[in-house]
C-alpha cells in the first residue's frame, strides 16, 4: 500500500513539474536570445500580457463567447451521434443506409465546407455552432456504432427473448453497454470542438477567443495570441476533467476494474 501511494504521488508531483520544466526551458531559450522571442516570446512576456486581459474584463468575455459556442456545437453534434450511432449499431439495414455516407463524407475537412455552411447558415451564430456540431457528430457517432457492436450478443438475445421493446434495446442494452465507447467519442469529439472554434471564429466573428488568435495574428501581437492559445489549452483541460469526473459518474464500475 505504502508503495502504491508513493507511485501515486510520484506520478501527481510528475504531473506538475513536467510542463513547468518546460516553461523553464522555454523562458531560458529566450533570456539567451537561442529562439527569436519576437516570434515565439517568452513565459515572462506573456504573463505579463495575461494579467491586464484578465483583469480589464476582456479575456473573461471572450473566453465566455467561445465557451458557449463550444458547448452549443457539442451538445448539437453529439446528441444526435449518440441516438444515430446506436441505431446504426442495432440495426444492419440502418447502417447499411448511413455508414456509406458517413464513410465518404468524414474525411473532407470541415474547413474545406465553411464557405458553404456560411452561405446557408449565413455569418451569424448558427453558422459557428453548425461548423463546431459537424466535427463532434461524426466521432460520436462512429465511436457509439462501434461500441453498440462490441455489445457481446448475449445480452442482445436475452432481451430479445423477454420481449423487449425497441424502446428497451435502446436504453437498457444499446445505450449502457456502449457507454465507454461513446465517452470516448465525446472526449474525442470535444477536442475536435476547440480545434474548430478558432476556424468558427475566422469569420466575421467580433469575440471569441480564436477571434483574439486571428486578432493578434493581424497585429502580429504574440504574447496576446499565446495567452489566447494558452486559454484554449486550459479549456481542453478543464472540459476533459469534466468529462472524466461525469464519466467516473456514470461508470463506477469501470474505475473499479482498473
């Protein structure tokens, strides 16, 4: 036990001291002039930077613009991949239906259809949400089909003969045997949604924080973009411990397996 709880808190003390490491490195390099700091700057400059945005009230609202873009499209993109990828995984006719489509259609990047998304959903917020939702549906959905066909047969048979409804396949059967495959899809999923907000947010939006990335590239200011790129990996932290904790929530038992 002793042992245990000492790999634990060399692994948590690992943890922390890798990235700062790195940040050492990093403001070193630029103390020595061995990287250019006016392209790549320095942990000090963007700190510096950090603390006016936050307190002036800026960087708060723009994070809180991105954030309720983010979750919009999350929630419109998953919900959807989670009802369409347990139907294509009960259903052989279903899939057979859809799985051509999604095949031929996932690899185009979502970049690449933006001017389209913009001309029907024109340049307001439902253009944003649209672009951030179609990233995260197609890795729920592939990740809940595949995790409703790994669903051991048995289980499928035994409701089958108690004569379960369609209703009971989907949420007695279907829905908690593909559980960690779907959270696997939305963690995935909710990386794909903070990739593609800075993309959402090159056009015409007016706040946001990829919007201050695009900003700051135009003025060619790069403490405020690195303190914006920095956000969003503080974002993706914090959304994957949510992720986590609701996961841990749901699926005791798969904690407990470990």
């Amino acid at each position: 036990m002793t042992k245990m709880k000492t790999t634990t808190l060399f692994i948590r003390t690992l943890s922390v001291l890798s990235p700062l490491t790195l940040l050492l490195l990093w403001e070193l390099l630029a103390r020595f002039q061995i990287i250019d700091i006016r392209l790549f700057s320095s942990p000090s400059s963007i700190i510096q930077t950090f603390f006016p945005l936050l307190f002036s009230g800026e960087l708060l609202y723009n994070t809180a613009i991105s954030v309720q873009r983010v979750i919009l499209g999350f929630l419109a993109g998953s919900i959807p991949g989670i009802l369409i990828g347990m139907s294509m995984g009960l259903s052989p006719l279903v899939r057979s239906a859809i799985e051509p489509m999604i095949a031929a259609t996932y690899p185009i990047p979502k970049l690449a259809i933006m001017p389209l998304i913009l001309l029907v959903f024109g340049l307001g917020e439902t253009s944003k949400v649209f672009t951030i939702a179609i990233g995260v549906f197609y890795l729920v959905v592939i990740n809940t089909m595949a995790g409703v066909l790994n669903i051991d047969k048995i289980y499928l048979d035994v409701a089958k003969n108690f004569g379960a409804s369609r209703k009971d396949f989907y949420l007695t059967v279907a829905f908690p045997g593909a559980l960690p495959m779907i959270f696997a899809g939305l963690k995935l999923g909710m990386g794909m949604a903070l990739i593609l907000i800075v993309a959402a947010e090159l056009s015409a939006a007016k706040a946001g924080v990829g919007w201050m990335i695009w900003r700051s590239y135009d003025m060619f200011d790069i403490e405020q973009m690195f303190v914006a790129l920095m956000t969003l990996s503080a974002l993706g932290y914090i959304f994957s411990i949510a992720l986590d904790i609701l996961e841990r929530w749901v699926l005791p038992w798969k904690q407990q397996c470990r």
